[in-house]
C-alpha cells in the first residue's frame, strides 16, 4: 500500500493517452493485480515494484529515492523494466526486445503485466492523435517483447494471448485505402 500511495502521488497528474484521459494509477493498480495473478505470483516486492514501474520513466522519481523507500530489490526491478529516455524512442522499443530474454524472472512478469494492460487501454480507448498504422506497429511490438521474454507464466501470458488477439482483431489489418496513415 505504501508503494500504492507513493505511485498514486508521483503520477498524480498523468492520464492515460486514451480519449477519456484515465487516471494514469489505474494502469499502475491492474500491471499489480496482473503481476499478483500470476500462476506463481510476484511476491509483495514484485507487486510493489509493478506499482512504481513507470515513476522514474515518466515522472523523474530517481533509483536513490526507490531504494530509499523500498529498498534495493524493488528499486532494482524498476530499473530493469525503466527504458533508457536519452535513446530515441526507435531504438528504446528495440532495446525492449534485445534485452527481455536477459530480464529476471520477476521483472519479465511486470513487462507481460504492463503490455497487457497497454493492449487493453488500446481496445477500450485509443490514444488521440494515434494513426491506425501505429496502432498496429504498437500491437506488433507488443508480441515481440512478449514473445522475447520467453516462457514466463501460463496465466500471465493467457491473459496477455487474449488482450492481443482483441488488440489485433481491432487493429491487425491496415487498409491501404485509409487516409488516416501518414
Ligand atoms: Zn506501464
């Protein structure tokens, strides 16, 4: 709860990219209740860690202030799962798949957590100014990071399984006729 209340406040004014702009702390509460549904869930640290998963990426929290609060391990598992911001986002989403496989085991669990929560926030409201092509890139990247992972969870990676099949049924298929794509 206390890593809950912390993320709560540090991400206090972040929505999610979504049209109905939700609180960003609710993809933070289901990336944790996925993380803790997992066939052997994360234990309370993992879950805590799943919570803080985007404070340093997006908010600015520094590994100091986690460690601090939450001690080593958790600060540790943000970090693995905390993309480099001075790399251009091309080379980030690559660097995601390059480096899932060498991830621990717990910090691969939040990494299907939050691309399954990012596939559903898709289905339910896609991000304003989102062309249907990048939405589609999004989906297939996704998998990627998934899939680089490697076997991790049957549940997690079920319910990961399902919100991309919704994901790709919405989004799979670019029309080439559409005028929405750049
Ligand atoms: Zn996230």
């Amino acid at each position: 709860m206390h890593a809950a209340h912390f993320a709560g406040r540090a991400h206090k004014n972040q929505q999610r990219k979504g049209i109905d702009a939700e609180p960003y702390v609710n993809h933070l509460l289901e990336v944790a209740e996925l993380v803790a549904a997992a066939e052997t869930p994360g234990d309370v640290e993992v879950v805590s860690a799943a919570l803080l998963h985007d404070c340093v990426e997006d908010v600015g929290v520094t590994e100091a202030q986690l460690v601090a609060e939450f001690g080593e391990r958790v600060a540790s598992l943000v970090m693995a799962v905390t993309d480099d911001k001075s790399l251009s986002k091309d080379r980030r989403k690559w660097l995601q798949i390059e480096h899932a496989p060498h991830l621990p085991r717990d910090a691969k669990l939040i990494k299907i957590a939050d691309k399954t929560s990012n596939l559903r926030a898709l289905v339910r409201t896609p991000p304003t100014g989102w062309t249907r092509e990048r939405l589609h890139h999004y989906v297939v990247w996704a998998r990627a990071v998934v899939d680089a992972c490697g076997p991790v969870d049957p549940v997690l990676e079920r319910l990961f399984d399902e919100a991309h099949a919704l994901a790709e049924a919405t989004y799979g298929r670019v029309d080439a006729d559409r005028d929405d794509i750049p």
